[in-house]
C-alpha cells in the first residue's frame, strides 16, 4: 500500500536534521488522510469520502442538521469534477477547501454550515 506520506518527510528531513514547519505538517496529515480512504488506483470512492467526512468532521455535518441541510446528499457528485465517479487527490482538496471556508466564515460570526447564505 501506500507509505506515509508524513513518514517518508520525516525520514528525509532527519537525513539533513530538519523537521517540518506547522503548515508542512498539515499538508502532511492531508495526505495521509486522502491515502487512508483511497483505493489501488489512488482516488477515493463516493463510501469513502462519506465515511471519511463522518469520521474527521461530525461537528460540521451536525451543525449542517441542525440547519436542516443535508451536506452530504450531493458532496460526491459536486466535487467530482470530470465525473469519473472517483474523488482525485485535488478533488478531495476542493471539499476539504469549502469546509475550510465555511469554518473561515464561522469564526468571523458566519453560522457553521451557512455555505453561501448570506447569515
């Protein structure tokens, strides 16, 4: 399978004693998250991106219930660019984006999940 991709940074980084900044590390953890739910041919399917969604972001499906909006019902099918029926790793960067988003709006008074709504 696939080596961590946070191992393979570190191992390199300890050859010439450097360790990787905050930011290099998260891109890091994104990584490895993508290739937690990634199948043989490195794209996640519409399961694995439900469960990975359900997994690392359930305040954020909660707070999009609360709203009464079913974040999940189309998150596949929007972010699946050229329609292959398989998440690609820049795909999987466009969902995480607009959560990221939508989490940069929260902590500017923006309710969680509010997407596009102007609240």
């Amino acid at each position: 399978m696939f080596l961590a991709f946070s191992a393979f940074v570190m191992e390199a980084s300890s050859k010439v004693k450097m360790s990787p900044k905050k930011a290099e590390q998260c891109i890091m953890d994104l990584i490895d998250l993508f290739h937690k739910y990634t199948n043989p041919d490195d794209t996640i399917d519409k399961q694995g991106l439900l469960d990975m969604l359900k997994e690392y972001f359930p305040h954020f499906l909660k707070a999009c219930d609360t709203l009464g909006k079913d974040y999940l019902s189309g998150v596949f099918e929007d972010n699946d660019r050229n329609k292959d029926k398989k998440i690609q790793f820049s795909e999987f960067l466009s969902v995480l984006g607009s959560i990221a988003t939508d989490y940069h709006n929260h902590s500017h008074g923006a309710k969680l999940c509010s997407g596009d709504d102007d609240e």
